[in-house]
C-alpha cells in the first residue's frame, strides 16, 4: 500500500500495543476546556501513526471555548428580557476567553433547540459509512459528513459574536456601561410555588452582576464540598452550597475574566486569567490563584510579551497534576500550578509546526498544524511530558484529515474530518500512540462541539463522557427525543444504547460516576428537567432517577444557555457561561437544586 507522504512505513494501526491508562473521573458537561480563538485555524490534516518525538520539544496545543450558540427553548418567548428569556443568555459550554469587545448573545434567538445544550450541535453525521480509507495497510473506516453534499456542523469554526449573536430588531443592543441595576429579582419562593411531591426544590438562586451592554463572559463552575464557585464578568463569587449565602466576599479583578482552569488543582485551586484593565488592546495576560474554600489569592503572574503574531487577547489553561500550561496563539508556557514557577515554554518546530490545540487533565495533548499552505500541510497530535514538556510520542496525521476534537484524553479519543472526501472518523490510541480502534456506526451523533477563530479548540466538547473502554456520545433529536449510546473503545462498536426518560426531552451525559453514567435531561413541556443514572456495567440498563426538578422553574431553567452543570452530593448546579448587558432586567447566573 502507498504510505501517506511523509509518514515512515509502520504496520498498520493493529492491535493495542500498551493497554490504555487508567480511566480518570470525567469533568461535568458544560466545564470550561480553553478559550475562545482569534482566527480562523489552518487547514490540514491526515491519519498517520505515533513517531519518535522531535529533537526540539513538541508544541503544546491551545484550546477554545464555546461560541455564543444562543437558542431558546421551549418556554423562551423570544421578545422579552430578562431571568425568564433567553434573551438574557446565551451561548452553550462556556466560551473561556474572549477577544477584547466580543458582543453578545441576541436578545431573542428563535425556536428551541431540543437540547440540554441550547446550542449548535457539532453533529457526526453517520447517515451511510460512505469510503474505506487504507493507511499503512489497515482499511480505515471512515463516515460520510452528509449524504446531500453539504458539510455539516461539525467542528464548524466559530462565527464571530458579532455574526453568531445578532440583536433582534425589536431589541437594539445596549451599549451600557454595567453600571445599570439589572431591574427586578427572582424570589426563590416563587421557583417552589405548587411544588408537587417528589420533586427537588430550588436551594437558592442567583443573579447575575451587571455586565456592558457588549456583553461578558461567565465561564466555568467548581463545586467543593462546602461552595459553589462561579465567574461573572470582573468577579468570582462563592455561594455556601447548602443555602446559597456568601462563602466569602467577591473578589473583584481590574479586567474582564477571560478564561479559568477546568477543575481545581490540589487543594481547592483555580487559576484565572484576565485583563488587566478595560482598555481595547488589554489582553489576557494576568494570571490570579485563587482558594476556591477560603477566598484567599495566591501566586500572581504576568505572562511575558510573545513574538509576532503570538497573541495573548485569548488564552487557555489547562492542568495537568502540578502543572499549569497557559496556550496562546502560536506558543504556550507551563508554571508549577501551586508555587507559578515557570517551567518551560513550547513553540514552534520541525516543519513550521504551530500549537493549533490543546487539551489537559489526566494527559497533556497537543495538536499542531503543520507545513500550512503547502502540499505537505498536516496535523501532528503529541502526548506531552507535563513536568518537561517533551514529546512523548507524535502521531503524524495523514494528509486531507483534520483533528476536530478530543472527546476524551484518558483513554485519549480523537474525531476528526476530511473536507475533501467528506468523511469523518473517529480514533481512540493507545498509550503509545498507536491506532486502538475506530468507530464503526451508522448513527447521527451530536455531541454539543465549537471550533476556533484563529486557535482550534479541541477540548470544547460537551455532553461526552469516557471511561476507560467505553465512550458515551448523544444521538441527534429526533421526534422530541433521542438516546445515548455506548461504543466499545477496543473494537469500535456499539455496545448498548439507552432512550432518554422523557418522550419529548433529550439527555447528555453529565459525567462518569463510578459504575454510573449521570446525565441530564431537559425540561420538556410542563415538567422540569431530571437528573437520570444509568448502569454502565452489567446487562441492566434501567434508568434511575436522581432527581426531578420542579416544574415549578422549569421556565426559568429552560432559560440558561451554555450552561455549566454539576451533579454532586445529591444537589444539582446549572449556571449561565455568557451575558449579555441588558440593563433593564436581571440576567440569570446560577441554580441549586436539591431535596
């Protein structure tokens, strides 16, 4: 067979040569992954195989966040604002950093979307499995993006707020200052009124601060088990999860929050990035530790001036054990997480390889575009050594795919696409970086994905979850409802399915709990939305209900977009990642439900 150019002969993408690493806890649906991109990513990918790292360090990737994807739901009436309309929110996940005067979500954005995500689902289309494609010996089995010709959603790059979020003509944007009072409040009482038996109740609800009437980001959510920690505009709030009064007073930043590290670091640590002041040019260039229980700051750091074109007005941080990796446009920085030591930079290498994206957690991956606009241009995806930041393998992508996302680091699970064949694929490797398998299904899936502006964000992906054979991907809406399915990360297959509780209500998976798939089902007409488990072990795959929340707010919760959820210790979080600046009525920031 003719190997893909500039790929070494291997054999093939075989059996697992190292069994995969140990499946880590997955991050809630809705978690901050990186930051939202500057320009349009570069073109180029394809299917290779693992190679010996570089002499130079390999680059390390820069993911994004969620665009504003607003779309109401079914009890949104399009004309109003405020904690009851989507006009007040938008955007789905939660864009992590923002280039400097993004506008906002639109005050009122059409029908519902029938999804928990209420946003622009990056959908697999898996109508036929349309072309075999051979790589290094091994037929590929690849997936037609869409029997009618058209290019899918999937993975499609973010528009601009500017042609994403478009006001209504019967609601002129407001160019306020966030100095505006935001109108009335929601009284708790009211989110409980005729609550029925059985159903959770609302614990404590909170508003938004006011934000410019261009509009602010909201990203990321932490639960401990003593608060709730929340982003909003310049602040970061922490709400006592049992009754919702202050843990401990807001700390207040002198720029706009641009992004924040996905889950904490040892001992209840976050990380957030932010301006350092409101003028057009700041970028995000300030680095705050923060004690998610006690309040307190810890290390400050100002990122160094990159070269040319290495922009910081967005940035992605990410945190993989004690290392904390800053993305910016083409480079990256690691800092020791707890102490902000810096450890080492990573640039450019080999053959005009670039950070194109990124994703942490349990690994370090990178991705890199390679060889951009010649006919050599491709994809490069390395595990990083977070301690060195060497490669520890590279997987060279052969020509014409792209690496879209990651749906899961550990196992590490890739989807990727080929323009040109309109084909897509999705790979789960080994350890090594070896080929383990490739899904083989015919479904419709859509998982909630945003793709980048100028970085790509590989790590935007919601409603997924992995553990460490098995990956959970939500089929498309269909008649009100849809399933989630399971695939067999060794052979690609699908192993079981389940249909969403409700007949006219999809579900996405929140996160892995144990033996426990824990998802989370919309509101659907009349009736609250559900917190629902699911054996993931077993033949059994009866659906346990955790929680029914209360019809009683099923408006309101109808209501956020790009929402960051949790499920934990029996209380359910939902929270707004985008704002838009109305000033004359409250914005939505957050819900705690429990029994």
């Amino acid at each position: 067979m003719t190997q893909p150019p500039d790929q070494p002969s291997q054999g093939g993408f075989g059996a697992p040569q190292n069994p995969p690493p140990p499946s880590q806890p997955q991050q809630p649906y809705g978690y901050p992954q990186t930051p939202p991109p500057q320009g349009p990513p570069a073109q180029g990918p394809g299917y290779g195989y693992p190679q010996q790292p570089p002499a130079q360090q390999g680059p390390y990737a820069q993911p994004q966040q969620p665009g504003p994807y607003a779309q109401p739901g079914p009890y949104n009436p399009a004309s109003q604002a405020g904690p009851y309309n989507p006009a007040s929110q938008a955007g789905y996940g939660y864009p992590q950093s923002q280039y400097p005067g993004a506008p906002t979500p639109p005050p009122g954005a059409g029908g519902g979307s029938k999804n928990p995500f209420k946003g622009k689902p990056a959908m697999i289309i898996g109508a036929a499995v349309a072309a075999l494609l051979v790589v290094g010996g091994t037929v590929f089995a690849v997936t037609g993006l869409g029997d009618d010709g058209e290019k899918k959603p999937v993975a499609k790059e973010s528009a601009s707020p500017t042609e994403d979020a478009k006001p209504s003509p019967t609601q002129p944007v407001n160019k306020g200052d966030g100095s505006g009072d935001g109108g009335d409040d929601v009284d708790v009482s009211d989110l409980n009124a005729d609550r029925k038996a059985g159903e959770a109740k609302v614990l404590w609800y909170k508003s938004a601060p006011d934000a410019p009437g261009s509009g602010a980001y909201a990203p990321g959510l932490w639960v401990t088990d003593k608060v709730a920690v929340k982003p909003a505009y310049k602040q970061l709030f922490a709400y006592n999860v049992g009754d919702g009064n202050p843990a401990w007073d807001p700390i207040e930043f002198s720029g706009e929050i641009c992004s924040v590290t996905p889950q904490a670091a040892s001992g209840d640590r976050i990380v957030i990035s932010y301006q350092e002041n409101d003028s057009a040019n700041a970028e995000c260039d300030q680095l705050q530790q923060v004690d998610l229980n006690t309040g307190e700051k810890g290390w400050h750091v100002e990122l160094e001036k990159g070269d040319l074109f290495d922009s910081a007005s967005s940035v992605q941080l990410s945190v993989t054990g004690s290392t904390l990796l800053v993305g910016r446009s083409q480079s990256g920085t690691a800092y020791d997480v707890n102490t902000g030591k810096k450890l080492w930079d990573k640039k450019s290498y080999g053959q005009s390889c670039y950070p194109a994206g990124f994703a942490g957690g349990a690994r370090l991956i990178s991705l890199s575009s390679c060889a951009v606009t010649t006919e050599k241009e491709h994809d490069e995806v390395q595990e990083l050594d977070p301690a060195t930041g060497k490669a520890k393998w590279t997987w060279k992508v052969p020509k014409g795919w792209r690496v879209e996302h990651a749906y899961s680091v550990n196992p590490l699970v890739l989807y990727l696409t080929n323009e040109e064949d309109n084909t897509w694929n999705i790979a789960t490797l080994n350890a090594d970086g070896s080929i383990r398998s490739q899904v083989d299904s015919a479904e419709t899936f859509a998982p909630e994905c945003d793709g980048g502006i100028v970085t790509r964000d590989i790590q935007s992906c919601v409603g997924v979850a992995a553990d460490a054979n098995t990956l959970y991907l939500p089929t498309e809406e269909k008649d009100g409802t849809n399933e989630i399915v399971a695939l067999n990360l060794a052979t690609g297959k699908e192993k079981w399915r389940v249909k969403s509780p409700s007949s006219d209500a999809v579900m996405a998976s929140v996160k892995i709990e144990g033996s426990k798939l824990i998802t989370y089902v919309e509101p659907s007409q009349g009736e609250g939305g559900q917190v629902v488990s699911f054996p993931t072990t077993g033949d059994n795959r009866k659906a346990t209900k955790l929680m029914q929340l209360p019809a009683s707010a099923a408006k309101i919760e109808s209501t956020f977009y790009g929402e960051a959820v949790d499920y934990v210790d029996g209380r359910f979080y939902i929270s707004n990642t985008l704002l838009n600046g109305v000033d004359d009525a409250k914005e939505k920031l957050m819900l705690a439900y429990g029994k």
